[in-house]
C-alpha cells in the first residue's frame, strides 16, 4: 500500500510540472507581391518567422529545414513546420 501512494504521488507531482500548451504568437501582418498575410509563429522567434514567410510567399522559397504545404478554399494560406527541432516550430500564413 506504502509503494502504491508514493507512485501515486510521484505522478501527480511530475503531471503538476510539465509544460502547458501555448497558442502561436501573433506576429503581426506583412504585405507580400500587394496582398496582405497575417502570420503567426509557434517555437521561433517573430522576426525569422516574418522573413522565412515572406521569402516562401514571394519565390516559393522553402526556409531551411521546413517542410510547407499550401491550403486552397481557406483563409490559412501555407503551413510551413520544421520537425527536426524540438519542440516542432511552425509558421502559419493567414490571409487578411
């Protein structure tokens, strides 16, 4: 009975501690070829998160490690994720 409560215990405290789920920053719009995107990054700073959807917007450009895939039919234009990283970074591009 002893073992049973302190693995019980040792459970919730490691529950109690791990990481809570977090939506993708807004990292604001940019304009590329004169339409307007909103772009949203998860696990990556705004600034590389701008320049890597841009460059994928204007030329088709893939950002280094990334894997993108273009929505039709929906306001999410193209989802751009790099599964090598951990935790997964992802870049979303939303028209306006």
């Amino acid at each position: 009975m002893r073992v049973f409560v302190s693995v019980l215990a040792i459970c919730l405290a490691v529950a109690a501690t791990s990481d809570a789920i977090v939506p993708p920053k807004n990292c604001g719009t940019i304009t590329v070829k004169h339409r307007r995107y909103t772009i949203k990054a998860d696990q990556l700073p705004c600034s590389k998160a701008k320049t890597y959807a841009s460059r994928y917007l204007g030329s088709g450009t893939r950002p280094p490690g990334y894997s993108c895939r273009r929505y039709k039919g929906s306001a999410l234009v193209a989802r751009c994720v790099n599964t090598r990283a951990n935790p997964d970074r992802t870049i979303f591009m939303i028209k306006r």
